[in-house]
C-alpha cells in the first residue's frame, strides 16, 4: 500500500516540494495510523525546506502539525479507536502527507466542538504560547510585556491571549497589514520600526512604562531586534527568544544581562509537550482559550497537498497574517 506525500531530494525553494506516492507501513504494537485531513503550514516548514534547520534527513518529508482521524489502531492502544478525531504536533516531520504512522501516546484527543481547520489552525501556535506565557514566565494581571512583530501569526495569538490574562501589551510592527492586526489584538500601543513614523522601540517602550522597561520581550524575529528587546527590559526582566525569522542572533556576551539583572531564555515547544499528561493539560488550555475567543486565528486559506510550493509561496510573501494550512 503506498499513500500521497511530498517528498524533498535537496534544500531550495518551493519547487523542491514534490507530491510523490511513498510506501504505509504497518502498524506495530502501540501505534496508530492517522488520516490526515488539514496539515499546517509555518515558518519552521520554510527553514527546514531552505537547509537552514539542518533536521530532516533527505530525501524526507517535511511538517509539524497536523489533525486527522484514526484509520487504524494497532495492538495494545485502548486510548482511541478508528473514527476518532485527533491532532498532533512532531519534531519527527513526515506530515505533509495523506496519512502518517506514530505511536498512540504522541496524539492528542480533538473535542467535538472545534473545527478540523480551527484546531490545525492554532495547534502548535496554541502550544508555543501556553509555553510562553504560562510556563517559561508566568503571565498575568498587571505584567508588562513586548511582543515584537504582533501582527504576526504568533505575535498576534501572544497580544490576544495576554491581554485576556490582564497583561499590559505593547507590540512592534513593520508595515501596515501587520500594524493593523496588532493594533486589533488588544496591544495598547503598536511601535513601528520600518517606514514612516519608526521609533526605536527600545526607547518608545521606556517612554509608555515610565522609564520602568517590560517584564517580559517576547521575540520571533531575532536578529533584526534582538538589541532592542533586551534595551526595553526592565530590572529582572526577561526576554524570550522563541524564533529568528531574520536570522539567527549573534553570540551574546552574558556581562550585558547584569547591567539590569536581566535574563534570557529560548523555548522549543516540542520539550514540553513530550509527556502525555503536561501535553494534553496545555492542549486543554488552548483549547479552552479558542471556546472563550481569548484568541482568534482569522479565516485560513486552504491549499491542495500537491499545491504546497504554492502555500510556501504565500507564506513568505505574505507572512502569517492568516493561517495556511494544506489539505490531503
């Protein structure tokens, strides 16, 4: 038996990914086959398509997040049955595909009431900000925070859902599309740092808090803004490096944390998802987070399996102001 999947033989851009017939392979003991019905689609994708994550080996296939149904359980899983709906998040890849083969204990329940395209919509993205906000710092009524590039796919669900928590939001944005969904996540003031009217964020953000700085600088571009993310710090602050979208940091001399006993971290949400328990105890939050609208993903555009150089294409010319997701 063989099932549809994209395949890559080299690292490049959007034409590397390839719709091919690969082979199913059979179940063992304690796994569970999954039919996949919406695959994400999301920057980690394009780093790992481009070699600059050198972690899939190839030739592979690429992809994080999916959600889809039990086909087929193997021996000794009691846990779910064919017909469930499930959803799932792996470093392991292999997801841009009709089906995908994985131990029981690695998927996660979906509820009746949310979308196969909600849920793929906000899976991993969910996950990074339970992590973000509730487990590498604790978010909550009166923190001070900066999201840079809030209008983002994962700077806005930040915005939203810290605001919701009671947190004060001050958000970063390069253009207009994104200064506008920022500014519509509940950020009290979004900084733009390209274009007319740019500020140095560092300084903006000293002059909104007082002279005080932010508790915590929420980052997923890196390089580009690193610098000014740990200048708007306040005293014992914190900045959360969770992705370099333009590129990767430079080395850090650790002395420049002392001079406001700062300190910096950098969370990858598949280390805390990897015990069932803590995994499905965050996923309850997200999922509880979506039913009270505590964030919202906007409307996704949908592309076919074999149009994902197309869905790539989108990604990077648009950025993430809406979800892609691709469907088997």
């Amino acid at each position: 038996m063989a099932h549809s999947a994209i395949v890559m033989t080299e690292y490049g851009g959007p034409e590397v990914l390839k719709l091919a017939e690969v082979d199913s392979p059979s179940l063992a003991a304690a796994q569970v086959r999954v039919r996949n019905t919406r695959v994400g689609v999301n920057f980690h994708d394009i780093y790992v398509r481009l070699g600059l994550y050198k972690t899939l080996a190839l030739p592979g296939t690429p992809g994080i997040e999916a959600v889809g149904v039990v086909a087929e359980v193997g021996e000794g899983v009691s846990r779910f049955k064919v017909g469930d709906r499930v959803c799932y998040v792996s470093a392991a890849y292999a997801i841009y595909a009709a089906e995908r083969v994985m131990a029981a204990d690695e998927l996660i329940a979906v509820p009746d009431d949310l979308s196969d395209a909600l849920v793929a919509s906000s899976l991993l993205r969910g996950l990074t900000a339970d992590v973000l906000l509730h487990r590498v710092a604790q978010i909550g009524q009166g923190s001070r925070i900066l999201v840079q590039a809030a209008g983002g796919g994962m700077g806005q669900i930040l915005s939203q859902w810290a605001t919701q928590l009671g947190a004060m939001v001050i958000g970063t944005a390069g253009g207009d599309a994104t200064a506008r969904k920022a500014d519509q996540s509940g950020c009290v003031e979004v900084i733009r740092y390209r274009g007319a009217g740019a500020r140095d964020v560092a300084a903006r953000v000293m002059e909104i808090t007082h002279g005080e700085g932010v508790d915590v600088a929420y980052d997923g571009v890196g390089r580009d803004s690193f610098d000014g993310s740990l200048a708007s710090l306040a005293f014992g602050g914190q900045l959360v490096m969770y992705g370099q979208s333009s590129g990767p940091v430079a080395p850090l001399e650790i002395a420049r944390l002392a001079a406001r006993s700062n300190s910096v971290s950098r969370p990858m949400v598949f280390h805390f998802v990897k015990k069932a328990r803590e995994r499905d105890a965050m996923a309850a939050r997200v999922f509880e987070a979506l039913r009270k609208k505590h964030f919202r993903m906007g409307e996704p555009l949908e592309f076919a399996l074999a149009d994902a150089a197309a869905a790539h294409r989108e990604l990077e010319a648009h950025g993430a102001l809406q979800p892609i997701l691709l469907v088997p």
